[in-house]
C-alpha cells in the first residue's frame, strides 16, 4: 500500500490498482472508503476498469484530463479481446 497524499487527518492510499480514504494513523482497509468511480457499475467490459485504474484513471476528472491514457486503457483491454478471439478463430476454423 502507498500513500498517494494525505490532507488534514485523512490520506489517499493505492493498493493493488484500487484507491482508499483512510484515517491518517491507519492502514486498515475496513475502515477505508473506497476513492473513484464504480467503473464496473456501467462498464460492461470486464477488462476496461482494470485497465483504466491501471492508466491512473479514478475519477471523472482523471478521465477528462488524461483522455491518451483512456483511449489507450480501452484500446488494450479490446486488444485482449482480439487476441483471443484471433487463437480462437484459428482453432475453430483454420485458414479459410
């Protein structure tokens, strides 16, 4: 777990692409709010909200400010996707 910043007695901590609220003397995460958007509540694609957090894409404002760093998080998670379904087209039907 890092500290990202602290500001009067709480601090923002990362831990595993995710983000917390945290009193400033603990590191419990049962304690913590969670930081940023649901992502997952209205992203249908199960890579996208990895992939944004890992662009450090949390909030709303990330995402208008690092508009690359989106396009880019969306553009690898469907990548996967191609990748994918590339082996899988391979498998099922060859060269034809």
């Amino acid at each position: 777990m890092r500290t990202i910043k602290t500001e009067g007695n709480s601090k923002l901590v990362e831990a595993d692409n995710q983000r917390w609220i945290l009193p400033i003397d603990s590191d419990d995460l049962a304690m913590a709010i969670p930081y940023g958007l649901p992502w997952e509540e209205f992203i249908n694609h199960p890579a996208i909200p990895e992939k944004l957090r890992q662009a450090g894409i949390f909030t709303y404002k990330d995402l208008m400010e690092k508009h690359q760093a989106a396009l880019g998080a969306i553009q690898a998670a469907y990548g996967q996707d191609l990748a994918t379904i590339t082996i899988l087209a391979r498998k099922f039907g060859g060269n034809q």
